[in-house]
C-alpha cells in the first residue's frame, strides 16, 4: 500500500480490528466471546499465529473451530436431524480441497479425520482452463497471467449459471468457452475430489454405507457437476451449504449449543467460587462434631448380665449424611474446576470430569460412613451391625441420586444454572441448623446442661 510493505498478520489484525468495531457498533457493547473459523488441517503453529493476530487487533482470546465443525453446528441448527453418533462428510471445495469425516458425540462434534489436497478444487480447475484456451502459454508471474487467470476465474463462476460465456484472452482473440469446456476441465479434479472423500471416510474407519450425508461447501461446490461426480464415484448423496461463508460463522456462534429438540445442551461448566469450597467444610465439621459427640456421651447401663451403652444413632446417622454432602462437595467442586480449564491434557469432557468427581465423591463417603461404623464399633465395644446400619443405610439414597446425576453430566442430558458444584451443595443454614438442634435435644435427653 503506497510502496510500504505490511505484515501479513498486521493486515489480518486490521481485518479482525475492523469486524470487531463492527460487532461492538451492532451489540452495543465490548466483543466478549470471539470465536475464528480455521481449516481442519491446521496445526499448532497456525493457529497460535492467528491467537497472536488476534490478541494484536485488541481482541479477548479467541476460541478457534474448525470449519466442518462449524458446517456441522450450523446444520444441526438449521433443523437437519443428526442424533448423538451419526457421521456426516464435509467436502470443503475452494482454492483446493479439505474432507472431513465428523461424528456427533454426546457433547458436539468431533473430527474423526481430514484429508487435503491443492490440485482437487478450483485453481486446478482454473489452470485446466487456462491451458486450454490460452494457445501460446502466458509466462509466470506477469501481468498477463494475472489478467488470463483472473478473466478464466469470472468465466468458470459465470458458467455456473449460463451456457456460454465469453473469455478475454491477452494473447489473441477473444473465446466463447460453453459449458463443455468446463466439463472437460473440471471432471479429472473433480474425480480426484471424489477419490479424496472416499480416502477419508476409510481413514476414519466408517462404514459409508452409515454416513449420514455428504455436505459440500465452497465457491466451486457451486458447479452442477460436482454433484454428478461426487455421487457417482463416492456412492454418497451431496448436498450443498448455502452461502457457506455466513453458514460457517453462524456454525461456530451455535457450536456447542443444542437445537431445540435435539440432542444434549453442551454447557462450560463455571469456575465455583472460593466462598463454595468454603462451604463444604461445614458440612465436614458438622459431622465430624456429630460423631464426636455421639462417641463421647454413651449412657453407660449397669446390670447382672454386663455393662452396655446406650447411644443417639440419630447423630450417627446425621454425622454420615453431612460427610457424604461434604464429599459430594469437595468431588464436584473439584470436578468443576477441572472442567472449567481448558489446558488440562485429559482425554475426557467437561461433562465426564464432573461425573467422575461425582462418582469418586459417592464412593469416599460410603467409605467415610463405614469408617464411622468401625471406630464406633471399637471405640464403644459393641457389635459392628447396628453401626453400620445407622451410617451406611441413612446415605444409600443420596448415593443411587448421585449415580443418576453423573449419567446425566456424562451424558450431557442438562447441566443446572450454576454448574453442577452450586447444584449439589447443600445450603449452610440447614446444616449448622440441624447440627445445633440435635446436639441440643441430646443434651435435654441426657440431662446435661448446655451444648457439649
């Protein structure tokens, strides 16, 4: 511009500089979610490049999607029915080619495998046609060059919608090109398209006989005889995304949400606060002064057939419901802020990681309770079943509930307002409530005076 040399990722920053100009005058306000489509194929080093644009254009870190997950998102949005596991094919035909194979999981889409190839779209197309109609080949990198191709680019669109055209050639007259010379030009990159999608739904180990559908996407998806082709040589129905650009930006605004009706509402599951953790503790102190007390207050009968204590099971069985809330607390709270990250490496969702803190947190209380039982049991000399019956027992139907609300996070059914941390913490007043009326009621029945 004006003899000055610009950085390639100082003009893409000017470019996303100005869109998010655009999108505060629209909303009203500051641009908080930024999400940019990218190609499948890109790796690592492309895409921290495109993080550091935006990050120079002023923008919030952005969260990238791949262009077929996007098509795909953008799909479901539209109403076409793909339920959890069904596989779709998206053939990205612009300059070149990117195939995709796509899945639907329980908690979006995930790519299953892509392949890419320059010569199977549109410049090869375009230098087919070049070749063809220039009759003295046009030198590389000359303005007459540019001019031919950009002139063969028009006709080739053009033809999409018309039988003939006409051509400017800088090397002679001018040519009528019809819809045959396209034909000719277009089949054998087409072909090698159509070889490519089939390469990649083998790569993905699909059958494609339980391939839902063959999307196609892309300026030179536009040509009728990508239909022809495609469906002929892949045993696939095409279909074609309209306007695929806006199709592409409406896909990545609705991935990770769920059109109504369909499917699982994939929700990030919020950062519980430090106040939350706090909490849990005074369900874990709450039942550790239960059994405490518990233990250290026995009404000791006397009698010619031996000693033996009688004891509150009410507190005991208080005391292993609070520990099994405060697990349950501590498992979700931890599950939720795994899940919240997005650095952690697993190979499992957000949805997976809660339901795993869940399930362990079930499992430390009913140990937390059966432990309960044993010290009881030692500590007091007594038989160890009716230990275990008032700490095991009383918490068995918040473990089954427990077990049902992790099926649910694991599958991605629901997530409650507020993430599943603030839905299974019990609320503090109920707590320190019940505490302090227990052990006020045991004291009035034991005859002591006061709490302790």
């Amino acid at each position: 511009m004006a003899g000055r040399e610009i950085a390639l990722a100082d003009l893409v920053a000017a470019t996303l500089r100005r869109a998010a100009d655009e999108a505060r005058r629209l909303a009203g306000g500051e641009v908080e979610d930024v999400r940019l489509v990218v190609p499948a194929g890109w790796g690592p080093r492309r895409r921290t490049w495109l993080r550091h644009v935006a990050h120079r254009a002023g923008l919030p870190q952005p969260r990238l999607v791949e262009a077929p997950v996007a098509v795909a998102s953008h799909l479901l949005a539209g109403g076409v029915p793909l339920p959890v596991g069904s596989v779709i094919v998206v053939c990205d035909l612009g300059g070149g080619a990117e195939v995709s194979v796509v899945r639907r999981s329980a908690v979006g889409f995930e790519i299953l495998s892509t392949l890419a190839d320059p010569d199977a779209g549109g410049d090869a197309i375009d230098a087919a046609m070049t070749a063809a109609l220039s009759p003295v080949p046009v030198a590389a990198g000359t303005g007459e060059e540019v001019a031919l191709t950009a002139s063969v680019r028009t006709a080739k669109h053009a033809l999409f919608a018309h039988a003939a055209v006409t051509v400017a050639v800088p090397s002679g007259p001018a040519v009528v090109v019809n819809d045959l010379v396209l034909t000719q030009a277009a089949r054998p990159v087409l072909e090698r398209a159509a070889d490519l999608v089939r390469d990649a739904v083998d790569a993905a180990e699909v059958d494609p006989a339980t391939v839902a559908g063959l999307w196609c996407a892309g300026g030179t998806a536009q040509m009728r005889l990508v239909a022809e082709v495609l469906a002929t040589d892949t045993g696939l129905t095409p279909f074609l995304v309209q306007d695929p650009p806006l199709a592409a930006a409406q896909g990545a605004a609705d991935a990770g949400a769920r059109s109504p009706g369909q499917g699982p509402e994939v929700v990030v599951e919020p950062l519980p606060s430090v106040g939350r953790a706090l909490a849990v503790a005074v369900s874990g102190f709450a039942s550790l002064a239960l059994v405490s007390h518990m233990l250290f207050t026995p009404v000791w009968n006397s009698a010619a057939m031996g000693k033996w204590a009688t004891l509150n099971w009410g507190e005991l069985a208080m005391a292993s419901v609070f520990a099994m809330l405060a697990c349950l607390g501590v498992g979700t709270v931890l599950g939720a802020a795994l899940a919240s990250r997005t650095d952690t490496g697993l190979p499992l969702s957000p949805g997976a990681q809660v339901a795993t803190g869940i399930l362990t947190a079930s499992w430390l209380g009913v140990a937390v309770a059966c432990m309960y039982a044993v010290v009881g049991s030692q500590y007091i000399g007594m038989e160890l079943g009716p230990f275990l019956r008032w700490s095991v027992v009383p918490i068995v139907p918040i473990v089954v509930v427990a077990a049902v609300l992790a099926v649910i996070a694991i599958r991605g059914w629901r997530t409650p307002v507020g993430g599943w941390s603030r839905f299974l913490a019990f609320p503090v007043s109920s707590v320190v409530t019940a505490t302090v009326g227990m052990l006020v009621r045991v004291c009035q029945v034991n005859g002591v005076t006061g709490v302790g």
